[in-house]
C-alpha cells in the first residue's frame, strides 16, 4: 500500500493521475517449456517399462509414479498428501498437493488422472495431462507466484475404473471444505498425435464454469489456435466436482473419435482416423504423443491458473 501511496503521488507530481497506472501490473503466465513436460512424460513411460509395462491400479507402476510426482513437488515446497482408497481387491491413491499462501476458502483446483489401463504406459492418457499440471505446479514454485486464491493439484487414482479416486476424493471433503473449492480444471490426454482442440462446454455444468470455458477458448485463440466445445459429460475427473455444484472446465486433444475432414482442414492431421489411434492400447507410448499439442495445452493450462488464481 505504501508504495501504491508514493506511486501515485509521484504520477501527480508527473502531472498524470491516472490510477490506471498505479495498479500492480499482473505477473503475466510463463510460457511452458514443452521439453520440460516430455521430460516428465520420459520419467512415466521408464516406470512402466520398469514394471511390467503400464501404470495401471493396483500394479506397481502407479504407485512408482505417485511417488515419482510426489518428490518434484515436495523438492518444490509443496505440501503434499497421498490419500488412499480401496477399489476392486487393490489399494488405490489420489497425490493432492497444496501450494502454501493464498486465501484458503477461495481455493482453485488443478487434476487430471494419473493411472493408465493395464494394456499399456498411458503416455498420452493420461501421463500427458499429469506431466503438464505438474510443470505448471512447478513453474508455479519457480516464477515466485502469489495468486490471491489457493492452488490445490491432483492427481487422480483409477479413473480408468470408473473415475473411482476423483469421486472419492470429492465424497471424502466435508460440506465446509467442499465449499471453499471455487474452480475445478481437468485435464485428460492433452497431446493426442492426430489431435483436435477441444475445450469443455459449459453447457449443463454448474454456473460459473461459463467463465472457465471462455477463459479457456481465450488462452487458445490468444496463441491462434481454433476450438470446438465438447461435452465429456461423465467421461473423466472432474465430474464428481460438477456433481457437488463445483464449476468445472478442461481441455482435451480427443480419443477414440474420429477427426472429420472439417477438422483436418482447421487443425491439420488427417480425417478419417481417430485422435488417438493407441488410445487404451499398448502403443500409448512415448511416441504417442503430439508435441505442438502438447505444448499449446501446456500453455494454456499456465494463462488459465495464472487468470483465475490472480
Ligand atoms: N477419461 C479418458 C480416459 O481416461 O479414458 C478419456 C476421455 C477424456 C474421454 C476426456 C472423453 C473426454
Ligand atoms: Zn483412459
């Protein structure tokens, strides 16, 4: 406040009292280092070829990549939390990591899922989505930012059961601490090798996710990428959050569908075959992935955080 004082005064005795400028600039979004998340996204498919070939529920290969996330983060001065869960004869577990400072009732949450199908590594599904909140957690930590909200990050066990670590995360947060999570943001397969630009619609979520869709069509068109609205529906983590009234929005390069000519036209790639082509397969590797992708979600997910946790 003091120098806000001096500032102005400074500015009248300039001649110009505008409080415009006198307003803290807002520290503007880093660019993601795309080979920073390829590097994450290197460390996940060497756990899966370490064990047995997937980072499946209930194998060894999740829980190394639990710990693998855990220790970036906790070197980073997160507050870390492994939350375990029991799901078909195994024990399953959600990563939450807290970044200290903000205002804790006004908190802003990051997920994507971090367990793969038993077929294979699950780079693109969904180490991409993980590899890149986790960069951004990082870069959170490295640009010194100190976002008025509360960033919360997941990383979600056996979605690929049927959303079970995301659900019981929500069902296990008390009706007070259910209210303070304002935003919930899912991101699942973010770098799909024949990939389409797709943001989450808002339509039928609960009000306020309007503003995270818009947020979110805006950190593309602000790198000059088209999107499409989908409707995931129930189709990944962050519908447990829109069940309890929590507004959700996401991005996601798409899976099984397949690309029309239409969108070939706009986003290249080709028509006529799926956006993941190895999608719940064993060919889900490290070659599986688009970097362009890749790195523009990674960079939209940064503007997104940086313009709603300001
Ligand atoms: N939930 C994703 C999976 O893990 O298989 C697939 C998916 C994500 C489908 C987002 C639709 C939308
Ligand atoms: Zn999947």
């Amino acid at each position: 406040m003091r120098i806000m004082i001096a500032l102005a005064a400074a500015l009248m005795v300039a001649g110009t009292t505008s409080a415009h400028a006198a307003a803290p600039a807002a520290l503007a979004a880093p660019n993601i280092d795309v080979a920073k998340v390829q590097a994450h996204l290197s460390q996940f498919q060497s756990i899966a070829n370490a064990n047995g070939g997937n980072r499946a529920h209930g194998r060894p290969g999740y829980l190394a990549s639990v710990n693998w996330v855990k220790g970036k983060l906790d070197a980073a001065g997160f507050t870390t939390r492994v939350q375990s869960f029991s799901s078909n004869g195994a024990t399953g577990y959600n990563l939450i990591a807290d970044y200290p400072g903000g205002d804790e009732n006004n908190v802003v949450m990051l997920g994507g899922h971090l367990d793969s199908v038993s077929a294979g590594p699950g780079i693109n599904d969904n180490g991409t989505g993980s590899a890149s909140i986790l960069e951004v957690a990082l870069q959170v930590k490295a640009t010194g930012f100190a976002p008025s909200k509360h960033l919360r990050f997941a990383w979600w066990g056996a979605e690929e059961l049927g959303l079970v670590g995301s659900t019981y995360y929500v069902n296990s947060l008390t009706t007070t601490e259910r209210s303070k999570i304002k935003t919930y943001l899912n991101f699942d397969m973010t770098g799909s090798p024949n990939p389409g630009y797709f943001v989450y619609s808002a339509s039928g979520q609960p009000s306020g996710s309007l503003a995270l869709q818009q947020r979110l069509q805006s950190g593309f068109s602000a790198i000059g990428v088209q999107t499409e609205l989908t409707s995931v529906g129930g189709r990944s983590d962050h519908a447990a959050f829109a069940r309890a009234g929590i507004p959700v929005g996401g991005t996601f390069t798409g899976a099984e569908g397949i690309k029309t000519a239409a969108q070939a036209q706009k986003w290249g790639g080709s028509s006529g075959v799926a956006f993941d082509r190895c999608y719940h397969r064993s060919c889900d590797t490290l070659s599986n992935v688009n970097a362009t992708a890749l790195d523009r979600n990674a960079d939209v997910i940064a503007s997104t955080l940086w313009a709603t946790a300001a």
